[in-house]
C-alpha cells in the first residue's frame, strides 16, 4: 500500500534527513577537530620560529596585551644566557578577500626579523602572493625598523612596494605589520625588563644555562664542565 503523499509526511521526511546529517557532520568534526587543532599549532610554532632571530633558543608561552580594544598575543624569546632577543607578535588586518593574519617577528633593538602570512583568502596570482618567500612586501620590511619608515604602500606615500594588481591586499599586509610594531612599542618595558645581565648577578663562567622550574626562571653557571654559581629569575632578580 503506498504512503500518501502529505505536508505532514514531506516535513517528517525532511525533519529526518536533517537529523541525519546533522549527526553525520557531527560526526565528522568529532574526528577531524583534534587533528586541525594540532595542525594549527604546529604551523603557529614553526611560525614563531621562522620570524624570532636566530639566537633564540627558547620562547615563553603565549602572552596577551590589549590596545585601542583589541586583544593581540606574542611570545617572547630568550637566548641562551636567559636574556631577552625578540619577540613574535600575533596581527590581522582585513584584506580583499577577508581577514589576513600574520605572524612578525621583531627583535630587541626593534628591528623587524622576518614576517609570517599564518591565514589569508586574497586572489590566487595576485594578492596571494604574499605568501611567497621573496614577495616585496616581505623585503620592504626585513631587517628594517618600523621607526626609520612610513608602514605605508609607495602609492600613498609610504615605503612599501606593494603586491602587483594588489593594492588593497597590499595595504592590509602593510597594516597588520604596523600593527605588530605598535604591540611591540607597548610591550617595549615588559621586555626591558625580562632581559637580564647574568654577569651582573653570578660568578665568573664559561657557560650559563637556563631552565623554567614553575614559572621560575634559573640559570646554572658552569666554568670548566662544573657549576659554580645560580641565579634565580622571579619577582624579583637575586644572584
């Protein structure tokens, strides 16, 4: 006997292909979240290490800072006397195709190191190329400081060469950079204040380690092979 055909019948179809598929693409987030979760980070790490100087040898967890009402994180990185390099600074600006995050790393002098497209949906061959290594926007801006330079494209009176055919995409890149160097400009004491001298605190040394025990930073003094002095890194600096 055939099911008549009804309203009621249609939705009751229709509320069940829902449900269906609902559960399904539950489903399927259930299984691929944790893996893009762990892909994102991973890429956000090797970011971090592709823009800090080359002496950084380790990088404190992520940190956060408001300005002008928006929330920016970065992450410091020491070298391996425990004195403060850098830091990679965490922006976005809104390009032509959407927002475009990017990851900048700056050193202690304010000298930015190098510069990391993290995201971006710009058109393919044309603002896009941001993401290429030797793109001119990424060399207007390595190894220069912000400071020294107007953070604008060249066609409006800046020192930016920008993208070709990608002007609004261009002028976001130079943007979000500028931003990071304002974040940088504001956390300018905070990294003062986290670099340390160890001479100034420990005995004589060839070499100084350093290591995080609980939130603590301490680093180990050795000459010749053994430890002769440390100095332990909290509120407050005791040698």
């Amino acid at each position: 006997m055939a099911v008549k055909s009804s309203f009621r019948n249609m939705s009751l179809c229709l509320l069940v292909i829902c449900l269906v598929c609902s559960a399904l693409l539950a489903g399927v987030y259930a299984l691929t979240a944790d893996p893009i979760a762990k892909a994102a980070q991973a890429k956000n790490e090797a970011a971090i290490k592709e823009v800090l100087p080359s002496d950084a040898v380790r990088i404190e967890e992520e940190r956060s800072v408001e300005m002008d009402g928006v929330a920016y994180t970065y992450n410091l990185a020491y070298d391996q006397q425990g004195n403060t390099v850098g830091c990679a600074i965490n922006v976005s600006a809104l390009g032509f195709g959407g927002p475009i995050v990017v990851k900048v790393g700056i050193d202690i002098d304010g000298v930015i190191c190098n510069t990391k497209v993290l995201s971006q949906a710009e058109t393919p061959g044309l603002g896009a190329n941001m993401t290429g290594e030797e793109n001119p926007l990424l060399l207007s801006f390595k190894g220069r400081k912000p400071a020294e330079m107007t953070m604008t494209v060249k066609k409006d009176g800046g020192d930016v060469d920008a993208l070709t055919a990608a002007t609004i995409s261009s002028r976001a890149y130079a943007e979000a950079v500028a931003f990071a160097y304002g974040v940088f400009a504001e956390i300018a004491e905070e990294i003062k204040a986290a670099t340390i001298d160890p001479a100034e605190v420990l005995p004589e040394y060839d070499e100084v380690f350093t290591a995080d025990v609980d939130g603590v930073e301490v680093y180990t003094a050795t000459k010749e092979g053994h430890a002769v002095g440390y100095a332990i890194i909290g509120e407050s600096n005791k040698g």
